[in-house]
C-alpha cells in the first residue's frame, strides 16, 4: 500500500512539473494571457469610444479616451499592426482628449474616434492573417465615387467647375486622411502619401485653373494620378504568408499555471480516495511466512 501511494505521488508530481515546464517555454505563457486580456480591454476600449462619437456622448467618449490612451502607453504589445500606425493611434487619441478637454463639438472630436476605429479594426484583422477584411477596404468604392463628382464638376462648361471640382476635392482630402492610420497598420503609409500627394497636386491645378492658368485640356487629365494612386492603395493582392497566417496559439500557449496545479491535485486527490477505498473494503492482508504445513497462515493489517 504504501509503495503503491508513494508512486502514485512521483507520478503526480512529474505530472506537474512537466505540464508547467511546458507553459513556461512556450512563447507565450502567462504573458500570452495578459496579452490577450490587454488587447481584448483595448478593443472594448475603442468600441465604446466609437459608439459615444456615433451618439455624440462627451463623458463616455473622455472616459473611454482616457482608458485607451492609457493601455496605449503601458502596453508593450499590440495586436498586430505596425509601430509607425500605432504611433498615429496614439496621436489619434491625444488629439481628441484634446479637443474634448477645450470643449468643441461632437463634430470637430468624432473624425478621430473614427480614425482609431479603422486604425485598430485593421490591426486586428491584420493579426487574425485576414487583412482583407478590414473595414477601411470598404472605402474604395466611396473613395471611387468622390473622384468621380470631382470629374464631373470638371466637366460644367462654366467658371465654376474648377469651384464645385476643389470644393469635392476637400471631401476627397478628408477621407484619405481618415483611413491613413488603417492604411499605416498594413504598412500602406507610401500608398497614402503618394494619394495624399496626388490630391495636393490636383487641388493646385485647381487653384491655377480658378485664376485662368490652366487649359480646359490640361484639366482634363487632371486626376489621372489620383486615380492611380487610389487604386494602388486599395490593391488587396496580399502576400500568401499573410493570406494563409495561422492564428492558433503555440502549444502550451496562454495556459495558466493555476489550471496545471489544479488539475495535478485533482489527479492526486483521485488516486488517494480510490486507494483508501480500496483499504477500507480489505484492511487486511495475507502474510506468507516460514511456518509448517499443516499451521494456519498469518493475517496482518495492511499499512497504510
């Protein structure tokens, strides 16, 4: 019985000390447990942000701000993502306690929870290995359609054409720079400048044509390049790694080490009561010793 119970034990504890070696060389461990939990507080953080641009509500916008610029700063990991879009994040966030503290409208304030919205919607699609199903993606027919009012203010036969052209040539600016921060996450920032570049020339043509400087002619291929620039943001060719990335965890991964030690004593506890059991139903146990034949045999209590 006793060497019974004592092997029982080594078991146990080879039990344990294999599953923790385990979770502690796995890459993430316990850390992966406190990344998901930061990355999982930071998403909520956003969505509730999101929802108080959506309804205009200045408290719950200031607190859940502060709570994501907060996790901005202490966390050292992300998901997904690259450092340079996260960095827009953060000026994101800043920018709009900001605008918050001095007072100004829900309207000034929500282009940057929108922002933060997309630029982290696109980490985490990024991090799952679907960045193609990112919400910014959804921007391209939009982005499609401003260049095409653009165009055809271009084609009024009067001086205001080149006035109602710059005029949706603004609307234009403002959404390449709501998706740049998105754009950033899947390392687009060179796609952006380039449009970002191509609508400043535009709007300078614009400008020379408001003046009488530029030929109807020369207008009209006026956002060639935006169009070509659009079209190399939005190209969604991505690589194969990225298409096919696993997102399972390493095995060991995130386990905690309370869920080893409890299933380790679960394990020892079982083997103790179904060894006292077992003692209890036959306490005794049969002794062969040097004795004569016709003799009785010597019955002892087992143990324990």
């Amino acid at each position: 019985m006793r060497t019974r119970w004592l092997i029982a034990c080594i078991l146990c504890i080879a039990l344990t000390i294999a599953l923790v070696g385990a979770a502690a060389a796995a890459s993430y461990g316990d850390s992966g447990h406190t990344r998901a939990d930061t990355v999982s507080r930071m998403h909520d953080s956003v969505q509730a942000l999101y929802g108080a641009a959506t309804d205009g509500n200045r408290q719950i916008a200031y607190r859940a701000g502060q709570q994501l610029s907060i996790q901005l700063k202490t966390s050292s990991e992300y998901a997904g993502g690259t450092a340079y879009g996260w960095s827009l994040v953060n000026q994101y966030a800043a920018s709009l306690l900001t605008k918050l503290v001095v007072g100004m409208t829900v309207v000034k304030w929500r282009p940057d929870a929108v922002r933060i919205k997309l630029a982290v919607d696109a980490a985490e699609a990024s991090a799952a290995g679907m960045p193609q199903t990112a919400m910014w993606l959804q921007y391209k027919p939009v982005i499609a359609e401003d260049i095409g009012r653009v165009k055809i203010a271009m084609e009024r036969q009067d001086k205001k054409a080149f006035a109602s052209a710059e005029a949706a040539l603004g609307t234009l600016r403002e959404r390449a720079d709501r998706i740049a921060g998105a754009a950033a996450m899947v390392n687009k920032q060179a796609n952006v400048k380039s449009l970002n570049d191509s609508i400043a020339y535009a709007a300078r043509l614009l400008d020379a044509g408001q003046r009488g400087e530029l030929t109807r002619q020369l207008s009209a291929q006026l956002f060639a390049p935006v169009e070509a620039a659009a079209a190399q943001l939005f190209d969604t060719e991505w690589s194969a790694g990225d298409n096919h990335a696993s997102v399972m965890a390493p095995i060991g991964g995130g386990v905690p080490h309370r869920w080893i030690f409890s299933l380790s004593s679960f394990i020892s506890s079982l083997l103790a009561y179904v060894s006292w059991r077992k003692y209890k139903s036959s306490p005794y146990n049969v002794l062969s010793k040097q004795k004569p034949d016709n003799a009785n045999p010597i019955i002892l209590k087992r143990k324990v």
